[in-house]
C-alpha cells in the first residue's frame, strides 16, 4: 500500500501549494482505491483495518478542521493515508504532522507574518488591560489592516512530510506505538 501513498500525498501537497486546497476528487478515490486494494490483499481484515485507520485519519483532524486551523480536505487527505496504511500509521503521521505543523507554523509567523505576530500580542495586551481595568473579559476585536491576518497554513505539505517520516522510520525497524 505504500506505493499508492506516496503519490497521493505528494499530489495532495502539490494541490494545497498551488491551489489551497486539496482536492475531493485525489482523496476520495485514493480512500476507495485503498479500501479495495487492502480487502483484495487480507481479506475481511484488510478491509476492517483500511476502515479502522480511515475512520482514525479523518476523526484526528475534524478537531483542527473545526476550529479552522485545517481544511476538511487535510482531514480527508489523512484518512487516505489511515485507509492505505492502516490506523497504527495513520495516529504515528498524523502524530509527526502535528509536530512538525507546529514547527511550520511558528515559523511561518517567525519569518513571514511579523505584522501578524505584533496584531495579536497588541490584542493580547488591549485584552489583558481591560480585564485589569473593567475585571470583565473584553476582547479585543481582530485586525483588519493589510498584513495582519493569520498566515494560511498549507498542511498538505505537512501530511505528506510527517506521513515520509513515518514511512521512513518504519521501513529503518522502528515502532513507535
């Protein structure tokens, strides 16, 4: 299964640097593809474990999605990836994703988005003073000058470089979980 990822990882990247989005038609036929695929390879429990990390891939990004720190196309593209490798890897690279789109984004607002980065610190600080002052939680309302919104996160490239590293430290004998 490991050969039907990788191309689907990257083209979903390649699709969320571009376009912004990734896109339904890589990431449904990539789950369907990988359901088939594993049923015909083991069986009812190939099916069952394509399911099971499906269903895993997807339900670790809904949070993210929800609160608008992903897109549903990020949380479809990790449940292709639970579909085609199963769940113990779709939690180990949805794991790394999350780490390294940490780092991402720190550095996103470190390096690009300063403007971003000085508008929030100066609501935190208008947030805090009122609360002092008025010992009501008034917060102050978000930015809307050029250069002060937040920075918009590609995590289509994140998923293919922690779903990588997974598969990197698999295939080198490590089991994380």
């Amino acid at each position: 299964m490991d050969i039907i990822i990788i191309p689907v990882v990257l083209s979903g990247a390649y699709f969320d640097l571009k376009f912004g989005k990734i896109f339904n038609r890589l990431t449904y036929p990539a789950i369907c593809a990988a359901l088939i695929l594993n049923a015909f390879d083991s069986g009812f429990n190939g099916l069952l474990n394509s399911i099971s990390g499906a269903v895993l891939g997807i339900s670790l990004f809904i949070i993210p999605y929800t609160i608008g720190a992903s897109g549903a196309g990020d949380a479809k593209l990790m449940g292709a990836v639970g579909a085609a490798l199963g769940p113990k890897a779709a939690f180990t690279a949805a794991i790394f994703t999350f780490l390294l789109g940490g780092l991402y984004a720190l550095g996103l607002l470190l390096y690009r988005e300063r403007a971003y980065g000085w508008a929030l610190l100066s609501r935190w600080k208008s947030t805090s003073l009122a609360l002092v002052r008025t010992g009501q939680w008034i917060p102050a309302p978000a930015a809307t000058e050029k250069g002060t919104a937040p920075p918009r996160l590609r995590y289509g490239v994140v998923i293919a470089l922690g779903t990588f590293l997974y598969m990197a430290l698999n295939y080198a004998g490590y089991d994380l979980f």
